[in-house]
C-alpha cells in the first residue's frame, strides 16, 4: 500500500456483536479488513437491564491495538445504536450503570410526560416518533428510580459520545444520535428547550452537538499507550448506527426507500428536511437526522429481535437452518410486530407469538419454523404498510427498496419483501453500518471527495437484486391491517 493511503479504523457496536475493521480506499474502491469482532448484549441486574460499557471498552482497545499492528491509523470512529446515555459526575466518573433501551424501567412514563405536554407540542419541537424508550422517558424514568441524580450529574453523553471521550478526552454528542433522543430540535439544530423544561431536566447535562465528521482530537497519550496507536485522530462519523447505514445505502435517483435490517426494521426515506406534518405525526414517522444535512424520515419495525430472542429460547440454533426451515415451513398466521409486548427481552418470545395469534383467532404456528416464518412474513406486511405511509406523506413514488445490513443476507426475507410490497429489493451491503462509518471519516480526512460516498459503496460492493414474483393477495394485507393493535409500541 503506497504510503498516502490513509487508514480509518471504524468502531461498530450492534445490540448483539461488536466489531473493529481498518477501511482504505484506493482507486476509488473502499476495502473492509474487521480485524476483531466481540459479543454484546443486555446484563440483567436485579431486575433491571444495562449495557457492559466497560466490557465494550475492553474489547475496543484490544480491537485498536490489533489494528495498530497494520501500521499507521489515521482516523478512529465509533458508532452503536440510540438513545442510551451514561451520566457523568463532576470528576467524570460514570455515575450509573448505562441502562439498556429495553430496560422495563420506562413502562407508562411516556403516557405520563405526554400529559405534561402534549403530543403536538414534542412533536413539534423534535419530529421524532414517540417511542417508550426514547432518552427524554428515560431520563424521567431514571430521575423517578434514583431521585436527584440528574441534578448531581454533570454530564450526559450518549454511548458512541463516551466511548469518543474516553478516546479523546473531548466531550461532545454528534448530531446524528443526538436527533433519536427527542430532545433535540432539527430546525434549530440545538437542544430542545421546550422539552428540555417542560420534563425538569437540567440543561447543562446536554453537550455540545457537533456534525458527523468532526475531528474530535488526537487519541489520549493513556490509549496511544495502551493500544500503540499514534497521532491518530478520532473523527465522529454519524454515531448512530442506522445514519451510518443510510450514508451507505447504494442507491441513485429519488424513488428508492431503506431498510436497515438487523436487530430493528428501520424502513424510511432520505429527505432534504424534516417533514413535521400532521400526517407524519399521525403516522408517528420519525426525522432523524443524517449525514450532511439530510433527514432519515423513517419508522422503527421491531425487526429481527423478535426471531434473535426467539431463538435464544430454542437453544440457540443455527440461524441459516432456521430461515431456511421457515421457507419450508407452512405460512399463514400474522402477528404486529409492533406490538408492545414484543419489546422486551424474554425466553418466553415463542409464547408471546403465539399467544398473539390465538388471541387474533388465527392459526396457532407450533414449530420454530413456524414461528419463524410467520415473524417474516409479518415483517414484510409492516414494511409494506410503512412504505406506503412514506410515499403518502412525501409524494413520492418509491420503486426500489434497498435493504442493507445484516438482516440483507436473508434471501427468503429479501424475496418475501419484494412479493410483500411489490416493489423491487435491492440487497447490500450487508456490512452497511461499518461502510458508512469509515466513509464519513474518509470524506473528513480528504481520503474521498465530498459527497462521493454513495458511489465509493457503488464501485466497492457486489449487490443482489430480488424482482416481485408472488404477488401477494390484497386479502392478506387487509387482513394484516385489521389485526388487534392492542398494545401498540407506537401507533
Ligand atoms: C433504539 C434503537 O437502537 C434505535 O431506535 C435504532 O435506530 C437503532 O439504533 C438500531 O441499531
């Protein structure tokens, strides 16, 4: 490799794995080297459930000093999923554990700050969907669980933000994740302060937002010693991880929707500018924000996590058998993925599924091939649903569904999508949320022109395509649409 070619070093972090890889680019083409990946899942405690931060910290740095053995790394960046958050105390010193998103803690608390201000009023000021778990519940939810903690802290920072504090030493929370906490303004790109006020939490917990592709500094002389990086700078790239997926979705034209398949079904468009109408509230369409000023106008489908958890209770196996059980499998019962009571972690996930379609009057599905099944096909009825409100409240004719991430190598899912919403499904990449990271700190350190990263993913990944076959009879949408949402997650 000549000697300008840079290396950037994408930290990954995903509900259930973790992963480091070095990106280079070279005539135009990005290679993807994952030099460490690691396991990652909720620890639950006396009821509760939190994140292993330090276990995660851990892993990044042993991720780090393999990757400093391939020589110089230029940049570092992380990226995880939303919402959750670490409080700091006035020496820095984490304060509590770093509760999971699907810690139970936030159970009708969102009903309750919504009669403190209404719907309208936080939709207004964050377009973000209304979500049980969003950080604004959650901080209402901590502040009822340990009283006075959130006045004794002194500073919030989302996962990725301290994971870059504990790199850099530098305290900031990128715009991107910023956005999913709903409680930040994309019109003002600042805080919300209606929210923030009208909720009782204190304002100087929030950090200073920054643009994905900030040079937050040079790694600490602490983790330049511990890992043998040196003079390697640490880039924010869009830390959320569904923005880095979204800045990596190979797509050209405007009639082309996402799905960013894995642990969530996060199915949505690219918009110029939030789009904070009433028929997006109404279909609880969320705007967060993306790479270089764009909007993600998306929805959260409860995704794959309702299979993960079920296999979890089955002994765990083999996930490719499974899908390909589910293929042979007889079809037939749905279930609302969005369901509530789908959320929350549990052995008993087979038991919820099926409980759900006897309650519904349909045939109870017995294996886990069944099952199995029957959670696909219900996923695509939703995806299909949520396109079609996209489509209602922008105007716009979507023809393609790019489906990346993990969830992309799924060919049962990606064929059962394309029959499912008639439109054609366009797969890859599957390491979407790696690719996306290292090319927002590509673009930061000059190693790829601006506004190039899209056709850097073109040139650089092997695509597949799945046409509409089957097309799925209007009966069955209908009959999706009619199913009990008794306990929606979110209407
Ligand atoms: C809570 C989820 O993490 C979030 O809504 C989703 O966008 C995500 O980050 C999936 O990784």
């Amino acid at each position: 490799m000549s000697a300008e070619v840079k290396r950037h070093v994408a930290i990954d972090l995903g509900a259930s794995s973790g992963r480091v890889a070095i990106g280079t680019i070279q005539d135009g083409k990005l290679s993807v080297n994952v030099v460490h990946r690691f396991a990652n899942g909720g620890v639950p405690v006396q009821g509760r459930l939190y994140w292993d931060v330090l276990g995660l910290w851990k892993e990044i740095l042993h991720g780090l000093r393999l990757a400093a053995q391939h020589g110089h790394i230029h940049s570092v960046g992380v990226d995880s999923w939303a919402v959750d958050y670490a409080l700091l105390d006035e020496h820095d010193l984490l304060m509590d554990g770093v509760h999971h998103y699907r810690d139970p803690r936030t159970g009708g608390v969102m009903d309750d700050c919504l009669n403190v201000l209404p719907r309208s009023a936080v939709y207004a000021s964050t377009g973000i969907q209304f979500l049980p778990f969003n950080t604004v519940y959650q901080l209402v939810a901590h502040e009822r669980q340990a009283p006075g903690i959130l006045n004794r802290a002194c500073q919030l920072l989302l996962v990725p933000d301290l994971l870059h504090f504990w790199l850099s030493g530098r305290r900031a929370t990128e715009r991107t994740n910023a956005s999913t906490t709903q409680l930040y303004d994309p019109r003002e790109d600042a805080w919300s302060a209606p929210v923030i006020t009208a909720f009782g939490l204190p304002p100087v917990l929030f950090p200073d937002i920054v643009p994905a592709g900030t040079v937050l500094g040079e790694v600490t002389p602490a983790v330049a010693q511990e890992t043998g990086l040196t003079s390697t700078v640490v880039v924010a790239p869009a830390t959320h991880d569904t923005a880095s997926a979204v800045a990596a979705v190979p797509a050209v034209g405007n009639d082309w929707a996402y799905l960013s398949s894995g642990t969530w079904s996060l199915v949505g468009v690219e918009t110029l500018s939030p789009v904070v109408t009433p028929e997006a509230l109404q279909y609880n369409l969320t705007n967060e924000a993306g790479v270089n000023g764009t909007t993600r106008l998306l929805k959260n489908v409860m995704g794959l996590w309702i299979v993960q958890e079920c296999r979890r209770a089955w002994g765990s196996p083999d996930f490719a058998q499974l899908y390909a059980d589910a293929e042979a499998a007889a079809g037939g019962p749905l279930v609302d993925p969005d369901d509530g009571r789908f959320l929350h972690a549990g052995l008993d996930m087979p038991q919820r599924i099926q409980a759900y379609c006897r309650e519904t009057g349909q045939a109870v599905p017995a294996t886990p091939a069944e099952i199995t099944r029957c959670v696909l096909e219900s996923l695509a009825l939703r995806t299909a649903e949520v396109l079609l409100q996209l489509e209602d409240v922008t105007g716009r004719m979507i023809s393609t569904l790019h489906v990346v991430g993990g969830g992309s190598q799924v060919r049962f899912l990606n064929q059962l999508l394309a029959d499912t919403t008639g439109r054609r499904v366009i797969a890859g990449p599957v390491e979407a949320t790696l690719i996306g990271n290292l090319l927002v700190q590509a673009e930061a350190s000059g190693s790829i022109p601006a506004g190039s990263l899209r056709s850097v993913v073109l040139q650089s990944e092997a695509l597949d395509t799945f046409e509409p076959t089957t097309a799925v009879p209007s009966q069955r949408l209908a009959l999706f649409a009619q199913l009990g949402r008794a306990q929606p997650l979110h209407s």
